[in-house]
C-alpha cells in the first residue's frame, strides 16, 4: 500500500468516484453530474488553495482518499479557517485499515502545515461516525439527520 499527495487540477477526476461512495454509503445511486453543486464543490475545480488529497494505491490502483477543502457553504462548516474532510475507501479495501491511516496521515501534514481542526458532516446511521468518533471527532452540532463534528490535527 502507497500513500500519495494529488494537488493537481487532475485530481478532480481522481476524486469523483470516492466522492460518490460518501454520498452513496447506503447503496442510494446517484450520478454524479446530478450530484447538488453544493456536493460536487467538494472535488470540482480541484487545485484551489487550501485544497489537501491524500490517496491509497494499490498496485497502481487508487483504493482509497482523504481530502480536505474550505467550503463556506459546506454541510460540515464549521469556521472559515476550518476545512472539511471527505474520506471513502472501495469496499473491496474496507475493514483494513486504510481509511484510519489516510486521515491520520492527512492531519499531521495538514498540523505541519499549521492548520488546527478539521471539520465533517457524517449522517447519524453511516458506521463510518464510530471511525471519525475513534479518531477523536467530536460532535460540534446537528444538522437535520447529520452529526457535525471537529478534531483537532
């Protein structure tokens, strides 16, 4: 297993599908230019500053992500200076790990680069909040059936 930054603007296409398995963690289907523009901001136009990725490889293939992104209008805002995160990892790779490493590898070079807290929206019933809960978020508020949550890099 690999682990590589993506800062460019490329990144976007890289982005798209793991995008979609966090809007589809409970087996709705959804196209992705259908997606909201609200959601779809988390990856278009990828390259902007402040933008951080951070993918899993696997014999060459992108396996997992975790990538973080100021979104004023994000579902999981906390503060101007407080980016949100995004991580998914393909079910075949699920349960080993990688999500954890790709989130703790992407706080300390997110910490080394002087940024605090990290901010997510994670839906209530998505197992994935016991993960974010174990990696030390916590609950900054509701939002409808969404949990806000902050760690500190």
């Amino acid at each position: 297993m690999n682990f590589s930054g993506a800062t460019e603007p490329s990144t976007t296409q890289l982005l798209e599908p793991f995008l979609m398995q966090c809007i589809n963690w409970s087996g709705t289907h959804t196209n992705f230019d259908e997606l909201d523009p609200h959601v779809r901001a988390y990856v278009e136009d990828w390259g902007k500053d402040g933008d951080h990725a951070l993918i899993a490889w696997e014999d060459d293939q992108p396996v997992g992500a975790a990538w973080v992104r100021y979104l004023p209008h994000g579902y999981g805002y906390i503060a101007d200076d407080v980016p949100e995160l995004a991580v998914a990892v393909i079910p075949e790779f699920q349960g080993r790990g990688i999500a954890t490493k790709l989130i703790s590898k992407l706080h300390s070079k997110l910490y080394d680069e002087g940024i605090e807290s990290v901010s997510l929206s994670v839906n209530h019933a998505n197992p994935a909040a016991a993960l974010f809960a174990q990696l030390g978020y916590i609950s900054a508020g509701v939002n409808g059936d969404s949990s806000l949550m902050i760690a500190s890099t």
